[in-house]
C-alpha cells in the first residue's frame, strides 16, 4: 500500500486530497493544527497527527513520531493567504514575515524533516502547493504582494531542492490547484473535488524526471 | 536639476551609479547602509544627500520616507542585497538567516519604494529599478542549495512585478535590471518602458 503525508489537511484542497487517496486505497497521514477539531479529516480514515507547521518544534515532534516509517509521498500543502488586498504600501511587515514563513519556509522545514522518510519510501516524491500567482511571467494583473511573493519564493526553493535532492532520487516537483472553491477564495472556483482528481492524476504519474517541475492539477507546466 | 535615489550606494554598484549621476548633475540620495567612503563623499560633491538605512528595521524605512516627504524623485535604482549561503544544505537552512535575508533582500526594497509612492509620482521620469540577480530567474537554475537567498530574490522579483503592476496607474515603471556598468544601467534606465518592464525576465 503507497503511503502519503498532507500537510493542512482539515479542510478544502488538503482535506479534499485525504479523502480521495484514501478512498484509492493510500495510507494517508493528515496533520492537523488541532487534531481535536479534524473530525472530518479522521472521518476519511486518515491518520491524523498534530502539526503547526511553522513551529520547528512541532515539526521535529511529527518527524519523531514517524520515525523509521517510510513515506512514499508528501504534500506541503499548508498554506495562507495573508491579507490579498492590501495595496503596496498598505502591505505589513507582520503579514509579509507570517505568509512568507508559511508559504515558503515551512514547507521546507516540513520535507526536510521528513527525508528519511522518503527515502525508505518507493515512490520519493516531495510535493509542495503552489499557484498560478507563483508565476511572474503570467503576473499581468498585480495584487496579492505577499501571497505572490511567498509562492514565487517556495517555486524558488522548490527548484533549488530539486537539484539538490536529485542524487537521493527525491523528485521534488510543484502542484497548482487551479482557482478552486474553498474558504480562501470566498467560495468563489471551480469544485475542489475536480481539482483534487486531477492533482491526484498528477501525483500518480510523476516520477524522478519530474523533479523541478511546477505542474497544474490539468497536467500543465506554468511558467516561472 | 532632477533627482535620483540609490541605495547601498556605499559600495558599487551603487557608488558606482552614484558617481556617474552626480558627474551627470543629478542630485543623489544616497540611502546606505554603512557612511560613503570619505573620499568618495568628497568625489561626488555637493549634489549627494546620504541618509543611513537599515534594511532589518521598519523604523528605519519609516524615518528615510520621513525625510524625504515632499520631495519629488525622479528615478530610484535600489541595488542593495545580503548573500547568501550557497553551501548549506536544505536540512540545515536557519530560520532566522532565512527571515534577514526575506527582509534585506525583498522586503526592505519594496517597503522602501511603496512608502516612497508619493515622491516617485511627483518626479519626472518615474522609473522604479531593482538591481537584481540573474540566479532568481528559476528556469536558468543550474546549480543546488542557497535556498534563502534564492527564495528572498525571487520573491523580490514578483513583489516588482506586482508594483509595476500598481504603480503604472500614475506612470510608474519598475523594470528589475541584470548587473551592468553603470553606464549601461543609466542607458537602460533612461530608455526604461512599461513594455520593457512587462517583460519578467532579467
């Protein structure tokens, strides 16, 4: 049985992706800020463990309660949006330091964390959330500056690590969801269930000459 | 006589910028996170106004826009950065080098720049540079690690490309410029197009 760990999986696209890997038959590890209050994660028979993914401790505690457990996937799934209409100089150093803290270093912290994991898994994947907003060249509208910067960071980090990890046969590789209806676009998208269908599709097919890819839930690279 | 802002122009390339400038009658503003060399601020003579600035803190932007309140600004090359550790594998990546290097390198330029909208839309020429790295654009990457300063640049990138975005409201262009001499800087500056900046690559 393939085994898999989603970061921020108590609701929309993270919740979405326990459901239907488990439901294929996935061991599907969810983490949970508050594993108190993730019912309905554990309701798709995902394990649930406990995870605030910008807090080293926290992370190091879910690395030691895997410990020696392989992992053949992993999904940096956790993510905020920040304040999404601030114009530019009504953007925070607070909110610029937490969205890119989440966004672009903690998934980092998170598959670095987990790498032995990976590599007692089979399949070696580490996958991380991104966006369309993620892409300067498609960037032909503005707004967003510190949801922006944080995904253009993390494709930065990702590309990085793809390199890096190339030798461990980690393929690292980038996932866009595509604009899909969950709390943080207002409701307003396509159904999370299509878009998670096809980043399963995705995720199923990727292998280690993906690594550095960013590729959307429609199977299409964006541009950088 | 117009008026043009640089930062770190303590080193080059900013000094270097700043120099051909003030050589060029321009009035410099000097926005630098260590004093001018002493015979440097004697080189460029009476048309520089050094202000210090520290990228790290929010004060410190606040005061800079606080001292130029009301002067128009004609163009702004902003070239200051902090490197990174190219070496440093992804497991070892400090939390708080990664948050110096997110501040110094992307949001000290853009916190600069946003709080100095005012004075950039009463200039002339109203152009926006960014001194960057070839490195930060992700489809010519070629080697591994240096994730904090890779991410801090990109993410500068797309923190540019968003004020161009706004900024070209009121005229504003925000081109982000590869290392050249200064000369060539100044060209390209000087020839600098909302078209030009459109383009995300260096």
């Amino acid at each position: 049985m393939s085994s898999i760990l989603i970061s921020g999986a108590t609701r929309g696209i993270g919740l979405e992706l326990a459901r239907q890997f488990g439901a294929d038959g996935w061991d599907v590890i969810g983490t949970a800020r508050d594993p108190g209050a993730a019912g309905a994660l554990r309701d798709t028979g995902a394990e649930v463990l406990p995870l605030e993914a910008t807090d080293a401790a926290s992370i190091a505690g879910l690395a030691r309660a895997l410990d020696g457990r392989p992992l053949d996937v992993v999904i940096a799934n956790a993510g905020i949006s920040g304040d999404l209409t601030a114009r530019a100089a009504q953007v925070t150093r607070e909110d610029f330091l937490q969205v890119v803290g989440t966004n672009t270093f903690a998934p980092l912290a998170l598959v670095s964390a987990l790498k032995p994991n990976l590599l007692a898994g089979t399949r070696r994947l580490a996958c991380a959330m991104s966006s369309l907003m993620s892409s300067v060249t498609l960037n032909d509208w503005g707004t967003q500056f510190s949801y922006r910067a944080s995904k253009s960071g993390l494709n930065a980090v990702w590309r990085s690590l793809s390199l890096d990890w190339k030798t461990n046969r980690i393929a690292c590789v980038l996932l866009r969801p595509g604009f899909v209806a969950t709390e943080m676009t207002g409701g307003q998208g396509m159904p999370v269930a299509d878009s998670v269908a096809g980043l399963k599709t995705v995720v199923e097919g990727l292998g280690p000459d993906d690594t550095g890819r960013l590729i959307g839930f429609d199977g299409k690279d964006l541009p950088w | 006589m117009p008026t043009i802002l640089i930062t770190d122009a303590h080193r080059d390339p900013g000094l270097a910028l700043a120099t051909h400038y003030a050589n060029d009658d321009w009035e410099v503003i000097a926005v630098n996170r260590a004093p001018l060399p002493p015979a440097a601020f004697v080189a460029l003579g009476a048309n520089v106004r050094e202000l210090r600035f520290d990228p790290l803190s929010e004060a410190s932007v606040r005061d800079v826009a606080l001292r130029l309140r009301g002067r128009p600004i004609d163009v702004a090359i902003l070239t200051g950065e902090t490197a990174g550790e190219p070496g440093r594998p992804a497991e070892a990546v400090d939390p708080d080098h990664w948050r110096d290097l997110m501040l110094v390198n992307a949001w000290a330029p853009f916190r600069l720049i946003a709080l100095l909208e005012d004075n950039l839309k009463a200039g002339a020429q109203k152009v926006v540079a960014m001194l960057s790295d070839p490195e930060a654009y992700l489809a010519d990457y070629g080697t591994p690690r240096d994730y904090a300063y890779r991410a801090s640049k990109a993410s500068l990138h797309q923190l540019w490309r968003t004020l161009d975005m706004e900024f070209r409201a009121w005229g504003g262009v925000c081109p982000l410029l590869a290392p050249a001499d200064a000369a060539e800087i100044a060209a390209r500056v000087a020839a600098a197009t909302p078209d030009e900046a459109a383009r995300a690559r260096l």
